[in-house]
C-alpha cells in the first residue's frame, strides 16, 4: 500500500530522515533548509520570548501577524484582505489543512487532488470524512490535465487542493491553468485550498501568482502559507490561512478545537519576516537559485537526468539509467546505504505505484554539504 493514503503509516520523510541519522547519512531527503533562517528573526523571537507574552494569544492569532499577513497578501499579490475577518494563524500549513478539511467537509464530499500530492492532503481528507479522487500530472511537464480533472468531477465534488509551487515537482501553476480552475470553481460551485507554501521560492525570474489574484476566484480561495518555508524555519511550525469570512470561520472553529492558538513570540517574528525588506525574499531566491546549479551540476556528474526545477527547494532526477529495479523505494534504499546521501522516492506523492523513475533531493543546504553530497553520489555511480 502506498504511504499518501495508507494512514497510521511511517511516511517516506520520517522514515529516510530517521535511517539517515542511524547511518549517519546526508539527509536530501526530508525538505528542510540549513542555516538560511534570517538572523534578524531569530532576534525578535528571543526577544520576545524574554519579554512574553506567555499565554494564550487570540484564537485567530496575534493581530501583529494577522495584520503583516495581510499587508504581505497586498504587497506580494495585490489580494486586499481585512486582516480582522479574514486571517487565521495556525500550527504550520500542515494545521491550516487539516482545519480547512475537518471544518469545511461533509462525510462523503469528494476533494480533487492533483499528484504528485504532498502525503497529508489524502489522509486528513479521510479523516474528515472526505474522499480524495487524486488526478495524475505527468512528467516531465507536469501540464494541468484538463480533461481528466473534468472526467473526475461528480456532484459531491466539494473541494480541489491546489498546491504551487508544487511539491516536489517544482511545478508553478501558469496564468491560463490558473484561469481555467478558476473557472471549474465557478461552474462547480467549488472551494480551493491553495497551498502556496513555496509561494517566495521561485527561479530564473519566475514569480507565483495565487489563484485568489483572480476575482471570480478571490471568495472561494483558503490561501496558505508557511513561515517554515518562507523563513527556513520548519520546526516553528507556524502557518497562516486567508480566506472569505464565509469560509474563515468554519475552518477557525476547527483550528479552535484542534490547536487553539499558536506560540505568542514565534508569531511576533514570523510578523516581523513577513515585514522583511525586498533584499530578503530577493536573496532567498538568489541563494536557492545557487544551491540548485551546484546540485544539479553534482547530480548530473553523477549520471543523473535532472528534471527542470521551477521553484521549491527540490530536484527531481530520473533514475531510469541507474535503477537495475523498477523501484524507486528500492533504490533509494540503496542510495542512501551505498553512497550515503538520503533521496525521496517520489511514489510517495502518488496513490498507484506506478510512478517508479523519480526521486527527489532537497537543496536547501549550505555549499559544502552539497558539494559534499555531489561526490558521495560521483564515487557511487
Ligand atoms: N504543504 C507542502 C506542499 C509542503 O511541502 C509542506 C512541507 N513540509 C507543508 C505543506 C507543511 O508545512 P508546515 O511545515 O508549515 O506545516
Ligand atoms: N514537506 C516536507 C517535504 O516535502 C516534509 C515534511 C514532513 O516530513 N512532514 O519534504
């Protein structure tokens, strides 16, 4: 059974992370970023941790960090959004999924979900009582497929979970795919819960544009993001979702019963990174962009197809050449053993087991550990 939607699983990210420690492997695996937290940040947190407050802070989060939210909405997609009625802080995107489904599905709503799909989404949608129909991208373009995302529509249809930039595909939605969903919300009465956590990591002058831009679309978006990656921070675990009223406030009552707030000093910094200069967010990509070329670089050294990289932190390579097994897991397995770099079988992203010629690595790191990484792979292949 594969791991997306097999609940109460190890999922791939726990399990390699945790074989790479115990084989003192380099961890490409799990997607989390070395020494890139902006110092600046790190500074107000302490400080406030110095300072408090210590209790409960509002149920929808400190108005600092609703209102920087909003500002951010405004300054980086043009969105106007009243910080009062329309932002919620949550533990992570991971939370602000996890409420978006428990408070806005019924037992049976179906809920279109594009693979490769990041592991939650299929669980917590089962968990809410809802049924995940996964509709196939294929590489190595990952173009939106249109007729099968119509083929896939019924009239419990209820939700489609957007998620660009795309994990681990690197996919950025375009403006006509965009246009035509924005469309499909409309004529199916349809919400979105757009995960838009990689939504500062694009490259080569590419830049994101959420799907609540559109105006047709802007009532029936859940826009989340994440200070975990917008800030290489992803053990804080703070998130933040915009929506319409209408849809804020159930999905407010289930954050209300799952978590309830959200660590005051962690959203007073997190409001203060979203308030960071141009120079911030410019040099993030700038630096990404680098690490990405001594990757890629590396992994092709190393023999490797390497699939174009959009946005995201990750890389995906095609192992068709190297893989004597058509199995991704195997092989990664084998990688992290062999050579002693951890990888991502990329059927995890998938509810079939069929997709087998992908695996991914995350390039979130300092220099030396790609460099590093790069000749492990070279002396392995
Ligand atoms: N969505 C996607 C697509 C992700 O890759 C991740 C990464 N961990 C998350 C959500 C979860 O973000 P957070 O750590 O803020 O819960
Ligand atoms: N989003 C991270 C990734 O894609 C994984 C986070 C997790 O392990 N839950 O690597």
């Amino acid at each position: 059974v594969n791991p997306v939607f097999a609940d109460g699983r190890t999922s791939a990210f726990e399990a390699m992370s945790r074989l790479a420690i115990e084989l003192g492997a380099i961890n490409l695996g799990q997607g989390f970023p070395e020494a890139l937290e902006p110092p600046e940040l790190i500074e107000v947190a302490a400080a406030a941790l110095h300072s408090g407050p210590h209790q409960y802070p509002p149920m929808l989060g400190l108005p600092t960090l609703r209102q920087a939210v909003a500002e951010a909405n405004l300054r980086f997609q043009g969105i106007h959004t009243d910080w009062a009625t329309e932002v919620l802080v949550t533990s992570g995107a991971t939370e602000a999924l996890a409420s978006s489904f428990l408070g806005l599905l019924e037992t049976g709503d179906e809920v279109i979900v594009f693979q490769p799909a990041y592991d939650s989404y299929g669980s917590m949608i089962r968990r809410a009582g809802g049924v995940p129909v996964p509709v196939r991208l294929d590489p190595p373009d990952w173009t939106l497929p249109r007729e099968r995302i119509i083929a896939a529509i019924t009239p419990r249809t209820r939700a489609v979970v957007i998620n660009t930039p795309m994990n681990p595909c690197g996919k950025i939605f375009d403006d006509a795919e965009l246009a035509f969903l924005a469309g499909l919300l409309e004529r199916h009465d349809l919400v979105a819960i757009c995960d838009e956590v990689y939504e500062h990591l694009t490259f080569d002058g590419r830049r994101h544009r959420s799907l609540m831009t559109l105006p047709e679309a802007r009532g029936r978006c859940l826009r989340i993001g994440s200070a975990g990656k917008s800030f290489s921070v992803t053990g804080w675990k703070v998130g933040y979702l915009t929506a319409a009223p209408a849809l804020l406030g159930p999905v407010a009552r289930a954050h209300h019963y799952l978590t309830f707030t959200v660590p005051p000093a962690l959203q007073v910094a997190v409001a203060a990174g979203l308030r960071l200069g141009d120079a911030y967010f410019d040099g993030l990509r700038t630096t990404l962009q680098e690490r990405r070329e001594r990757l890629a670089s590396g992994l092709r050294a190393a023999g490797f197809t390497v699939l174009d990289c959009p946005a995201t932190y990750f890389l995906c390579v095609d192992i068709s050449a190297q893989a004597a097994t058509e199995d991704d897991v195997a092989f990664c397995d084998q990688l992290l053993r062999e050579s002693g770099v951890a990888a991502i079988p990329v059927s995890t992203f998938y509810a079939e087991r069929d997709m087998h010629r992908l695996i991914r690595f995350c390039f979130a790191k300092r220099a030396e550990t790609l460099n590093e990484a790069a000749s492990r792979l070279r002396a392995w292949g």
